[in-house]
C-alpha cells in the first residue's frame, strides 16, 4: 500500500471514529489552558510523524500517532469551543478551525518534499493561532499560575517542534530558517524550563519530572553542536520523552490550588 493510501485510510479511520467520540469534558479554566496548550503541541506532533511516514520510517508508528491526533485535534478543539464565553478566545479558536480545515485535506496528500514543506507551512501559521488562544485563556485565570501552566505547556510544543525541524532536515529537506527557528525553540525550552525549576509551588513530583526533562533536553543540545547524521528513530524517542514528562507536568501545574 503506497503512502497516498494510507494517509486516507488514516483520515478515513478518523472521521469514523471521531462520530462516536465524545469531546472531552473541561471543568475549569485551568484545564482549559492546560488542553489549548495541547493544541500547539499537536501541530508541530502532526509534523514530525509526516516526515517520518514520507521516510518510510516505521519507528514509534507515526501513521498511528497521525491518526490518533487528528482526533485529539478535532476533540480538543470542539470541547474549547464550547468552554469559553469570551469573545476574543472564541474568535480566536473560529479562527483555528478554518485552518485546521484546510490542512486536514493536505494530510491525504501522499507525503513529498514539496508537500511537506507546504505543510509545515500551513502548521506554522495554526501554531500561531493556537499559541493566541492559550494566552487568552491563561489570561483568563487572574493568576500567576495561568501563565506557569502555559509556560509547562509550551515545553509539549518546543519538544515537538525541535524533533520536527530535525526530521524534516534528515528528510532532505531545505530550510534556509533552520538554525534560526532551531536556536529559537532550544533556547526558549531552556529559559523557560530554569523559570519553572524556580517556581516556588513546585511539588516534590513536578521538580523530579522536571530533572528528567532536562536530561532529556541534554540530548537535543548535544545533537545541536554534532555534525554527526541525526538518527530519526532516537530523536523521535527523546522528543516522547520530554512529551510525556512535560504532560505529567503540565497535568499537575493545572490541579495546583494556588493564587
């Protein structure tokens, strides 16, 4: 089976099942920037697992992964919707769903170089929008903690967001940007995670998970000054790694009962 039909068997699969799935349920604001915060994630996760279906690499399932956050996207994005009363995040999320849209119909373009790069277009622009919206609810909390759990959430992104900008450049792929927008994200990731480390409500878990964030982190900057060829599978594996710690973080930032 070519890429071309797998990607639409993939969104075939998810129409299908995204009819008997329910949104899920946001119980409070905090939750809501914790699940947009997702959202930015999810554009830069799409990324990496069409350039590792366009190599033909197998490692960690991307054609799954893809398919499962498809649906989360949609998910997400439906649950939000139906949170928020305030305007301007409304318009913000109207916004994202029309570019969301469109990009799910380039998803069953078998993966090129050249779509890939259209792609990574389009995702940048989503990114933006769904970075505005998680600011407009993390506004909404009147708290210090808001802006810490945006913060945490970010970190989801920036994992994705190195780990597709590696795959894409093991792919062959020509990005005149690549050392600007990679230097961004490593240094943002690592400012960011010093200001979390500090933060004075820490629990004992978040500051464990944290340690094994920057450990993590470790390989990327290492990577970073190597001339050695990027391996796909191992960056695909230590960007999960900082995923799933940063989630649990995030996770925990959101149920703080702080001021």
């Amino acid at each position: 089976m070519n890429n071309l039909n797998k990607l639409l068997r993939i969104l075939i699969l998810s129409t299908f099942m995204f009819s008997f799935v329910s949104a899920i349920e946001i119980k409070n604001i905090s939750e809501a920037v914790d699940v947009a915060g997702k959202q930015r994630m999810f554009t830069q996760r799409m990324l990496k697992d069409y350039a590792m279906v366009g190599m033909g690499n197998s490692f960690g399932k991307p054609e799954d992964d893809l398919n499962k956050i498809v649906i989360l996207f949609e998910e997400h994005m439906d649950s939000l919707s139906k949170f928020t009363n305030d305007e301007a995040t409304k318009k913000s999320l109207q916004e994202a769903k029309k570019l969301w849209e469109l990009i799910k119909q380039k998803l069953t373009i078998e993966p090129t170089k050249e779509s890939a790069q259209v792609l990574q277009n389009d995702l940048e622009t989503l990114l933006k929008v769904a970075d505005n919206s998680t600011k407009l609810f993390a506004k909404q909390t009147g708290k210090q903690s808001g802006e810490i759990i945006n913060m945490a959430g970010r970190q989801r992104m920036l994992s994705q967001r190195m780990a597709s900008l590696y795959m894409l450049k093991v792919w062959g792929i020509d990005d005149s940007q690549f050392t600007k927008k990679m230097s961004s994200a490593m240094e943002l990731f690592k400012t960011s995670l010093q200001t979390l480390t500090k933060y004075e409500h820490n629990t004992a878990e978040i500051s464990t998970l944290l340690k094994k964030v920057k450990r993590s982190f470790m390989f990327f900057e290492i990577m970073n000054k190597s001339k050695s060829k990027f391996i796909p599978s191992l960056i695909y594996k230590k960007s999960n790694d900082i995923l799933n710690d940063m989630n649990n973080a995030t996770g925990l930032y959101a149920a703080l009962k702080t001021n």
